[in-house]
C-alpha cells in the first residue's frame, strides 16, 4: 500500500473543524443564489478565486459573507449532509467541530434553529454509522463583548446532547484572550470545558492567556507557542493539546514552508498535538492531505501520525462512554493494533507505545 493509501484507509479523528468552513465555493454560490444574497462577485470563477487566502482579514470577511447566506433548515442540512459525506470519504470516526451561535443568530436563521437542525442532522448521521461528531460553540472574537456574553447565555440555556465546550474564534489580532475569562467562566459553571484559538496570527502570548485566563484545555493552532520556551513547558507540563491546521498556517501565518513548521518543535517539548483541516475548502485541502503532508513535508513518521491521531480522541472532549466506543469502532480491521489501541486508551498515560506491528493491514 502506498503511503496515500494507508492515511486513506486509516480511521481517523478531526477535532478542529469549523462546520460553517465545510462549505465549498459552489455551495456557497448555490446557496447565494437560492437565498437571493448579493455576493461581491459577478460569478463563480471569481468566487473561487475568492477562496485564495494570504491573510486573516480577508479570510474573516469570506466567512461572514458566508454565515449570511444560510438562511433555511435546508441550508443547514445541506452544510451537515456536505460534511458527513467528506468524513465518510476519508473514513474520519470522530470529529468535533467549531459552530458559532451568534453568527448564526446575527447572520443566518436564528441560533436556537441553526444548532437544533445541525444536531438533529449530526445524530442521524451517527445512527446511521458515523462519524461521532461533538460540538463546540464559538465565541467570535470580533464581535465581542456580545457574542462572549451571547455565547454565555446560549450555553446556559441550551440542553444540547453534542455540544461539549466553549470555544474562542475569529481574529486574534487587537483581541488579547484573557478579556474574554468572564464568558468562559460563566460557561464552565454551566459545565462547559475550554478551548481557544490562540497562537495563530497571534503572538505565544495569547497561548499563554488562554491556558491561564481561559483554562483551556486545548488550544486550536498554538504553533506560535515556539516563541516562548516558557509557553512550550508550561503546554507540555499541562498537557494542553494543540490542534494543528499545516495548510492553514500554510495560507495565514509566516510558517510557509512545512518542512520548517513549528510542529516538531513541539512535538519534541512534548506538547501534545492533533492534525486537522480548519476549513478544508478555504485552503484546498482535505484531512488525507494533511497527513501526507506531515508525513512528505514536515517529515513526520507514520507511527507518530497514528499516535497524533489517537490524540483526537485522548484528548477530545465528548464523554468517556462515547471515545471507547469510537475506540472500539476504529479497531474494526485493524486487529492487532485495536487490542493495543484499546489498552493504550484505559491506561490513558502519556507514555509512548511500541506499534504498529500491522499497520499495513488496515
Ligand atoms: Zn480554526
């Protein structure tokens, strides 16, 4: 089997997705088209010549064009069904993904029906073989302080089954992450853990106030952490998992060339990391894609590939009962490895583990 083959087949984990970044140039036109919203293009070519990102402030715009063109139940099944036949094409077992409640209150049909539907749809799916998919609510940084207090508010209120924590999104640039502490506190009352985009256009600082000030448990990006030595310890120390995007960080940070990414840097101080896509249509790129990246590019080795993903599941977030049986499911044609998998996830200690004897079988 060829590398691309074996990542292909290879159950896989997701745990930095954002659901609305699922959706492609095309059925971002259809939907424009059918919700009769005024794109700033004249026409598809040009939408997806859109879709080219070399900064963040471009990237945020596209995105909120995008949040205002989902508009009815259809849309937003439409985005759900969109996603699910993509973790089915790349056999992803388990993902968790960013959805924000206020863009969707703000910008599409109402924040209650938007997580309503997409739960529904998300559930289904899960019955109907997979993938497992947990929720995280986003706050977005650019709209605060209402959408922290928004965001809040949402959570206290809502009984969702698959939202499992709050998140922090959007720019990182004039929007330090310590001041959104009050929110994340409140959310954690109402039993909510913490993630935070942090460490991506932003500085090793705001890594900092998020595992401090926000006690994040994982951070999306995190890569700029490498800018503190101090920052990479205390990530190692707490074991505070970093959800890497290679291509994204690619597109929007200075780590242009993987073969220098800050990703094994971090991996030798221990810090914990996952892979993932971050919007896969918005930088070209599927999971597949990454991890043959991180295997050709960055030079990572499959074991260590396999050890990242099970990271996803080490360290994600939805209830106990819910990982072992995505652990149980992604040991189906893997044998051997699924014994050892299984074993590594009761013990659940960060201690390497000797595989993967047959690997090749998958
Ligand atoms: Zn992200």
């Amino acid at each position: 089997m060829t590398t691309q083959e074996i990542i292909q087949a290879m159950p896989k984990t997701e745990v930095h997705l954002h659901l609305e970044g699922t959706i492609s140039p095309e059925t971002l036109w259809a939907l424009a088209s059918r919700n009769k919203v005024k794109l700033p293009v004249r026409d598809l070519a040009e939408l997806r010549g859109m879709y080219v990102f070399e900064d963040f402030d471009k990237f945020i715009k596209v995105w909120l064009m995008m949040c205002s063109c989902l508009k009815t139940e259809g849309d937003y099944i439409g985005m759900v069904d969109g996603y699910v036949g993509e973790c089915r094409r790349q056999n992803i077992r388990y993902a968790e993904v960013h959805f924000s409640p206020y863009n969707h209150e703000k910008f599409g049909m109402g924040a209650v029906k938007a997580f309503d539907t997409v739960t529904k749809r998300l559930i289904e799916a899960e019955n109907a073989g997979g993938p497992v998919t947990r929720i995280i609510a986003d706050i977005p940084s650019e709209a605060a302080p209402e959408s922290g207090a928004f965001t809040a508010e949402f959570l206290e209120s809502q009984e969702n089954p698959l939202i499992v924590a709050i998140g922090l999104g959007g720019p990182e640039k004039g929007f330090p992450r310590a001041p959104f502490a009050p929110w994340f506190e409140r959310a954690r009352r109402a039993g909510y853990p913490a993630v935070a985009h942090a460490g991506e256009t932003g500085g090793a600082d705001h890594v900092h106030e998020a595992v401090l000030a926000l006690k994040a448990r994982r951070i999306q990006h995190g890569v700029r952490a490498v800018e503190d030595e101090a920052v990479l310890r205390l990530l190692a120390e707490r074991e505070v998992c970093c959800d890497v995007a290679l291509t994204s960080n690619a597109c929007l940070t200075p780590f242009t060339d993987l073969r220098t990414h800050p990703i094994r840097r971090m991996i030798d101080a221990g810090v914990p990391v996952t892979l993932s896509t971050d919007d896969p249509p918005f930088f070209g790129t599927d999971l597949v894609r990454e991890y043959r990246r991180a295997h050709e590019e960055v030079g990572l080795s499959m074991d260590q590939l396999w050890r990242i993903n099970l990271n996803g599941l080490r360290f994600g977030l939805a209830d106990g009962s819910s990982r072992v049986l995505v652990v149980f499911t992604l040991s189906i044609g893997t044998s051997i490895l699924g014994v050892v998998l299984l074993l590594w996830y009761l013990r659940r200690r960060r201690r390497r583990i000797l595989f993967l004897p047959n690997f090749g079988v998958l």
